[in-house]
C-alpha cells in the first residue's frame, strides 16, 4: 500500500491535536508527519505511534522540498488564506478546515459520507475545502432523508461546545467553573466567548451579519446547499452552551406538500446511512447526548418524531462530536477518498 507524507498546519490545537490522534486511529498510511504551527510552539514535540516529532514553525517555504502529499490546515481563516497556496505549489493538495475557501465556487466543499463525488474538482485549485462542524453532522441526517422524500425546507437550532472556539474555548468554561466552586466567578473575565459561558447560553457564535443572522448561521445555510446541491430554504439559530464538546442540534425538516411522513421508514433511511446511528428510544431514557458521542467517530440521531400539525413535518435531534466528526474525521476520511479517486486515475 502506499504512504504519504502528511503535513498538519495547527498542529498543536485542538483539531489539530484530534487530526494526529484520528490518523493513528483509521490506521492512515502516514510516511512522514510534519506537524506545523506558530512560532510560539515551534520546537515543541507531539506524539504520534509512539514517536516524539519535531513542530516546526509555518513559514513561506517550509514545504518547499519536503515532497508533502496531503496538508490538512486547521489553524485559522487567516492563516489559511495567506500559506495554503505555498503547500498547493509544493505540489499538496489542502484540506482545509477553516471557512476561508467554503464558498470558492472553484474548491469542491465535501462531506465523504454526502457528496464524495465532488472531490474529483480537487484538481481545480488544489483544495479542497471542510465544512463547518454544525453543516457536517446535519447534511449526515439530512441527505438520506432528501433522497426519501425530497426537503423543501430546514429549520435548525444548534447547542454547540465549547470545543467550537478551539483550546482556548474549553479552557474557558474549565476556568469560569473552578471560578465558580471557588466562589470567584464574578471576578472572571470572559475572552474566548461574548459572554461567560459557564452555566450560561449564548445565542450568539461569530460576527453578526446585516440581515440579523451571525456568520455562523449563514455558513450553516449557504454550506449545506452547496454540499447536497439543493436549493431547499435553511434558517438556523447557533447556540453556544456550557458542554466541553459534542454539538447538538434539533432539526425541523419539511418536505414536499405531498408528501406524508412515515416515521419508521425515515428512521429506517437514517439507520442505513454511513456512520449514522439511530437513538431512539425515549421510554427507555435512550438518545444521544453529547456523552453519548464524545470521541467517536459517529453522528447519532434521535427524538425521530413527525409533527403535530402538519403530515410533510419531521423533527429529529442529532449529536456528533465537533473535534472528530466536524472536523479532524472528516478531514481524513476526504483524504481517504482522495487517495482512492487518485489511485483510479
Ligand atoms: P500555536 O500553538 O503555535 O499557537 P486552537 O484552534 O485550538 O486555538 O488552535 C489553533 C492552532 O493554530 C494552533 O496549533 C496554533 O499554533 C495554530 N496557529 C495559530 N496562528 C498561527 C500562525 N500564524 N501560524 C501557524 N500556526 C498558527
């Protein structure tokens, strides 16, 4: 089998940190690891099979002659849009975890499990891009369904993890809740979020937009067409709540007029579909919460009820863990099916 050389630029954050944890665990075919960040923590170590490598810092010409195949970026937006091209001219394709390049009409916006067939468009740019965590879990649940009954409309709200805002976010709820046991709490000034998010929700992730959504949302509803190459109606409320990581969301889902749901068969469509779990199960307490899929690799779904009012309405609430299924799996099982797209070339 062949091997790789795989570079991670934020290598030591904490998709970053998930990203070599994931490799190791889907047995990916690593060659050489170049772990990539700051100069802050250049010169540090992290583990991979037992090895301590070297974290260099991310400069211009750090890929030049390192014969890097694949580059997964998750350090930032910014970051991305100023070093992605030296890593694609170093001859990488990028896999791309910020929002940076989402909605490039040229760079193919992939969930392996939804439109694997997109990534042939890799060659366009040499990137290709990974959704935003929230849009990931979604479209999981939303594709089989849209294949069942055809979505004429999506209404999401989102209960999402500190994890969302990086180490730093979880480092904060950690913090304003050994601030609260110790009675200081009011004393503690919140940075990673708006607010304090300890026993706290805040209605509000990302930069406010004109139209009275926040960025968050919009990525929500621009992403999820433009990965299910649909033109549905998408409303979304993002919500931050005090759980280390895991998001959660609950998912209205109208179909066509004619159409009148039958629950068992949605939640049959929904067993069927790749790494998809169905909960549900609530006289017995069963459905997924964010312990149920921290640190897997699995999007679950529950609460699969039909609406009270209306035959073409569906409600479901779905949990993945933001780290691994938002980013750091999804990001390797793209480069899984780059490989085979490649090696069928
Ligand atoms: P560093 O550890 O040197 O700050 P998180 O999302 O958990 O906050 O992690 C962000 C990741 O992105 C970290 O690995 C961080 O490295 C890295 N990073 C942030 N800014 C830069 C930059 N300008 N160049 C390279 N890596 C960066």
């Amino acid at each position: 089998m062949s091997k790789y050389n795989v570079a991670i630029v934020g290598a030591t954050g904490a998709v970053g940190e998930e990203l070599v944890r994931v490799l190791e665990d889907l047995e990916f075919p690593v060659a050489d690891l170049l772990p990539l960040a700051s100069a802050r923590s250049a010169g540090g170590h992290i583990e991979f099979k037992g090895k301590n490598i070297l974290v260099e810092e991310l400069t211009e010409n750090i890929f030049e002659g390192r014969d890097i195949d694949i580059a997964f970026f998750s350090a930032g937006g910014s970051v991305s849009a100023k070093y992605a091209k030296y890593a694609v001219e170093a001859g990488a394709v990028v896999i791309d975890n910020t929002s940076h390049f989402r909605m490039d009409p040229k760079v193919p916006l992939v969930v392996p499990e939804v439109n694997p067939e997109d990534i042939v468009h890799w060659c366009d740019t040499g990137i290709i891009a990974n959704p935003n965590c929230s849009t990931i879990q979604m479209v999981q649940l939303l594709k089989p369904l849209h294949d069942l009954y055809g979505i004429k409309r999506v209404d999401v709200s989102t209960y999402q993890a500190a994890s969302g805002a990086g180490k730093e976010g979880m480092e904060e709820l950690v913090k304003e809740m050994q601030a609260f046991f110790a009675f200081k709490l009011d004393e503690y000034k919140a940075e990673a979020f708006v607010h304090q998010i300890a026993l706290n929700v805040i209605p509000h992730i990302d930069v406010p937009q004109p139209n009275g959504y926040t960025k968050e949302e919009m990525k929500m509803i621009d992403e999820t067409n433009k990965i299910m190459h649909s033109d549905f109606a998408v409303s979304a409320t993002c919500v931050r709540v005090p759980v280390l990581r895991s998001h959660s969301e609950s998912i209205t889902i109208t179909f066509a007029d004619n159409v009148v749901v039958d629950v068992d068969k949605a939640r049959a469509v929904l067993g069927d579909f790749e790494n998809v779990v169905v909960m549900d199960d609530i006289e017995n307490n069963e459905y997924p919460m964010p312990i149920t899929s921290t640190d897997t690799d699995l999007t679950f779904v529950g609460r699969i009820r039909k609406d009270l009012y209306a035959d073409n309405i569906l409600h479901i609430w779905g949990v993945a863990d933001q780290i691994r299924v938002g980013a750091a799996t999804n990001s390797i099982r793209i480069a899984q099916k780059w490989i085979k797209s490649e090696e069928y070339n």
